[in-house]
C-alpha cells in the first residue's frame, strides 16, 4: 500500500472525482485488506478515502493510520449505525461520485472504473451495482426488485423453492452476466452519483442496520432515478465481518429495519399490525438462536 497519498489520488487542486466511503466496526484485519485492494486496483480518475469507524475497540484507527496513512479517518465515540455513519463520510466528502463500500469487500482490478462508466453513460442512474463474487469465486447475488410485503414474510427461501428467475427480493437464478437495469442491488458495495444524493437525500438514519439501502432506492425510483448492473465491474464480498460478532443484536435490528421500511409505506391505522408482523418471526428467530447457543454453551461444558 501508498505510504503516502499519491499524486495519482487528487487532482491538482486537491479535488477527487470518486469519494470512497468505508463504514466499519472490529473489523480491522478485513478492512485492511478492502484498502489493500483499493491500493492495488485503483480508479484511474482522482480518488480519495474516508473511513467512518463505529467506535471499533479492536485498534482498528491505529492500524490504518500506519497501513494506510492516506486514509482520512473519522472516529466515533459510540456506535451510531450504518446509515448515520454513510451520512458522515458522504458529507465529509466533496467528490461527485461516491463509492459506498463495506469493509468485508475487496474490488477486482477496473471495477471501479467501470462503476462510473455505467453512471456516465447512464444520466438517469443513481446507483450502480457491481457482479459480486463470494471469496471462493462462486457467484453472490447482488441483484433484485425492491421489496413487496410478500417477499418480506416469505422470505428468500420460499423464493428459491419456487425457482424464481428474475423477479423478487434477489435473482437468485440470473446469471448476472450483462448489463442491465434492475429493481435494487446489494448494499455492500456500489458508486451513487452526488447529483442524485441532493434530490433523494441522505439515508435515513432511523435505519441502524439493515433495510437502509432499500429505502433509499425506493426514494430514488420515486424521484425518477434508475438503478442500473454491470458485470464488468466485480467485487469479493466476505459477508459478515461485523455481523457475526451481534448475531441476536443483528436479527432484532433487521427486523425493525424491515418493519420500518413498511411502516413509511403504510397507513397509520395498519402500522400495529405491521408490527406484530415482523415481531413474531424475530421474537420466533432470536429464541431459536438463544437455544442453539446455549445448546453449544452446555455441549462445550461437558467436554
């Protein structure tokens, strides 16, 4: 990696073309890696870094100060959530395209440049999504339609049972192999466009984790922006560097991050059974969750 920022990562006025935005929390050793990446296969326009860490107490500010010193760095005191933290590095930078990346992904080789050529040969596009692989090589999907309330309490194992194509909350059965325009695409990693950010407005931070992505490409398809696909551009996404660490904390915040995103599109009088909705199979997931550790707690005293 650059010890320094080089002359490659800002314009002669000091002004980047793409604004890399990282959101972490204890995961330093994968974030580490997702700027090595960066280092290693960067866009060929100016470019800059911002990472907002979520009160991370792995040392996660040291090591990138003396791994990645061209990294600018903004340290909260407390974990503020995902979306409050994108907020944070989206307003601490300045450039007209933001990459908004999870610390657990690493991008290939071009894959940026070819997000922004999407956006720049799509005017109508705010997001663009790349082909994502999982670390063995495999295919990850990363495209899909925005939710219905059937998708949400199906869930995306009914989906694949019924060997849905094309249609629904993910593609599961798509190849992901050309360019096309789609409903939402996964949230761990995609270049938005300021322009876009300005009519749509920031991510709504009353979502901590979860369900924050696809709202704001709700509120850009009801503006008129497009989401488009790109499988020239790929990203390895690990999945889960920070998640597996809150697993229970993680079921009940989707939850209300999925009752939430209903509940903007709900009248009033029908939000208390929404809630009771997504209540149940949360309460139903954290208690089997809750039995299997202490299944394995009991197992593990025994031996």
């Amino acid at each position: 990696m650059p010890a320094v920022l080089t002359p490659e990562a800002v314009d002669a006025d000091g002004r980047a073309c793409i604004s890399v935005v990282i959101v972490t929390w204890n995961a330093r050793e994968a974030l580490l890696d997702c700027l090595d990446a960066l280092a290693t296969n960067p866009p060929s326009v100016p470019w800059e870094v911002v990472v907002v860490d979520n009160a991370s107490s792995d040392g996660t500010r040291e090591a990138v100060a003396a791994a990645a010193p061209w990294v600018r760095q903004i340290t909260n005191g407390t974990n503020r959530g995902l979306p409050a933290a994108n907020n944070q590095g989206i307003a601490a930078s300045a450039a007209p395209y933001v990459l908004i990346a999870n610390a657990d992904t690493q991008v290939a080789p071009g894959a940026v440049d070819s997000l922004l050529g999407l956006l720049t040969r799509r005017p109508k596009a705010a997001f663009a999504i790349p082909r994502l692989r999982h670390p063995d090589g495999s295919l990850h999907v990363s495209a899909g339609d925005l939710p219905t309330l059937g998708d949400a309490l199906a869930g995306r194992q009914m989906q694949r049972r019924r060997r849905q194509l094309e249609r629904g909350f993910w593609w599961d059965g798509w190849a992901h192999d050309v360019e096309r325009r789609i409903g939402r695409g996964h949230e761990a990693c995609y270049l938005v466009r300021r322009a876009a950010i300005a009519e749509i407005g920031l991510q709504d931070e009353a979502f901590f984790l979860d369900w924050e992505g696809p709202d704001w490409t709700a509120r850009a398809h009801d503006l008129g922006w497009e989401v488009w696909f790109t499988p020239e551009a790929e990203v390895t996404h690990l999945g889960g560097a920070s998640i597996k660490q809150v697993q229970l904390r993680w079921i009940v915040r989707s939850h209300r991050g999925m009752y939430r995103y209903f509940a903007k599109r709900t009248s009033s009088p029908l939000r208390p059974l929404l809630a009771i909705t997504f209540g149940a199979p949360a309460a139903a997931k954290f208690a089997a969750w809750a039995l299997r550790l202490a299944t394995y707690e009991r197992g593990q005293g025994a031996s």
